[in-house]
C-alpha cells in the first residue's frame, strides 16, 4: 500500500506451481525505470529529451547521474518524483506504476517516498531551521522528534535550531535541506547537483555528511553531480547521454 511499503525490504508472494503460496524474501528494486521517452512541447516543435531511459536501483544503493547540462537529468528526477508525466514506458516502485497513479497518489508517494534536494537549498525564508526540519516530516504524517534530534546532531545544527535561513551560509542551508529530506524517512533521495552552489571544501563536507548518514539508512540515494570525485565516491555511475543512459551498473 501507498506509504506502507517496508523502509528496507519488499515481501512478494509468488504463487508457484505448489497448492500454497510460497513466500519469497528477497530484494526486490527501489526503482525500475523502463523505456521512458519524454519530450518537451516547443514552438520549434517537440524537444525530444529522453528516449528510452532504463535504470534499476536497489534499496540502500547510491547512485551518480552525471551528463552535460541540458541531457536531461533534472527530467528524469522529475518523473521519478512524479511531478511530471512520463510520455512513454514506465516507472516502477515496488507494486507501484507511477503512470497508473492520479495527482492525488502522485503527491502522497512524493510526500512519502521521497526526498528532495536542489542545489538551490529551497529552505522556506519564514520559517527557523528546527521547522524548516520538520516540514516534510509533518505533511507526511511521519514527524519523529527522536530521529529528528539524531540529524540535528548528525548533520551538525543544533547551535542553529533558532534562525532563519537567510542567517545561515550556503553549506549551513544545504544541511538543513538534507535533513529536512530525510526527516520524513524517505525510501528514495532524489538530490539534483546538491553542492553545486557550494565552494569546493563545504561541497565535500556536506557530501560526506550525506554519504555517512545513509551509510546506516536503507534510503537509496540518486544524485545528479558534475563532479567526477563526488560520483567516485557513490556506489554505481551511470551517464546521460543522447536520451539514454549509459554504463548502467546497477546491478
Ligand atoms: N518545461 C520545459 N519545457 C521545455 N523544455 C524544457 C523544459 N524543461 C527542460 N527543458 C529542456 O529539456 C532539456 C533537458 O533539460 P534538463 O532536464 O533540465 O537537463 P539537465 O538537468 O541535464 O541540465 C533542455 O534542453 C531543457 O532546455
Ligand atoms: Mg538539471
């Protein structure tokens, strides 16, 4: 069901050739994209983007998605978020098929399911850090002070609960963005160039902090970087390029 799906693994019962059912443990994909195709409408005419994007990520895996500006990266992250529709093939999350699902059941796997980080932070101006945290984590009915408390010590905000984003640097607002995405325990960050505006040093802490902290998560982690060093340090690789991926190793 929507929002019930186990955080680490997915239970299939497989009715084999037995009078029983059998029941099988095993991982089954976070994500499975198959033969996605998706364009743009232009007044040049359709802006052809993806054609024919497959992609298999496994619960816990982290994964790089590198590619030249413009090959439709944020695309792609965008229909895995489900804000927008796919033209062509699938999107898959365990029994869910994102194309089958209404606006409605899109936001709840959105509000649920995922978290969000853009490299422009996104931290809402009129509310304090410790609320900004818990934003996502309270729509999401999943609001959890104890783990909220460990990704305030984690991520190194608890001297910053009380101010406003506008009081904080560039690194301090991309770790609150963070934790406000993982807050609400999502099975899936999608995070789009999330040290892009960041100097060098506090774009290889803030990834570090990343990494450690799914470390010991079963969140599985998609990450859009243009830096070959962030994407070395991530499980698997793959590239944009042409509409398709290549070098999929998700397996
Ligand atoms: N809403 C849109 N309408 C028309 N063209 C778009 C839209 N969004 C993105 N594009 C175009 O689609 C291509 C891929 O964009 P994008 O996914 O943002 O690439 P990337 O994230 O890899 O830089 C670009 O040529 C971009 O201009
Ligand atoms: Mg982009």
């Amino acid at each position: 069901m929507l929002g019930q799906a186990d955080h680490q693994y997915r239970t299939k019962i497989i009715q084999g050739r037995y009078p029983w059912p059998t029941r099988i443990e095993r991982v089954l994909p976070m994500l499975e994209v198959h033969g996605v195709f998706k364009s743009y409408a232009t007044p040049q005419g359709p802006l052809p983007v993806l054609q024919g994007v497959d992609l298999t990520l496994k619960p816990g895996s982290s994964l790089a998605l590198m590619g030249e500006s413009g090959s439709g990266k944020s695309t792609l992250l965008h229909l895995i978020a489900g804000l927008d529709k796919v033209d062509h093939g699938s999107i898959r999350s365990g029994e869910l098929q994102l194309e089958r699902m209404t606006e409605g059941q899109l936001a709840h796997w959105r509000r649920t399911e995922i978290g969000l980080v853009f490299q422009q932070f996104n931290l809402i101006g009129s509310l304090r850090v410790v609320d900004n945290l818990a934003f996502q984590a309270r729509l999401a009915g999943r609001h959890d002070p104890r783990w909220q408390a460990h990704l305030v010590q984690r991520l190194g905000l608890g001297d910053l609960l009380e101010r406003y984003p506008e009081q904080l640097s560039g690194g301090q607002q991309q770790r609150v963005a963070l934790g406000r995405a993982l807050a609400s325990k999502p099975q899936l960050l999608l995070a789009d160039e999330p040290t892009g505006s960041l100097d060098e040093t506090t774009s290889g802490e803030v990834l570090k902090l990343l990494l450690e902290l799914l470390d010991d998560s079963p969140t599985t982690l998609l990450m859009v970087t243009h830096s070959p060093s962030v994407a070395a340090r991530m499980a698997e690789k793959v590239v944009l390029h042409g509409g398709r991926l290549a070098g999929v190793d998700a397996h």
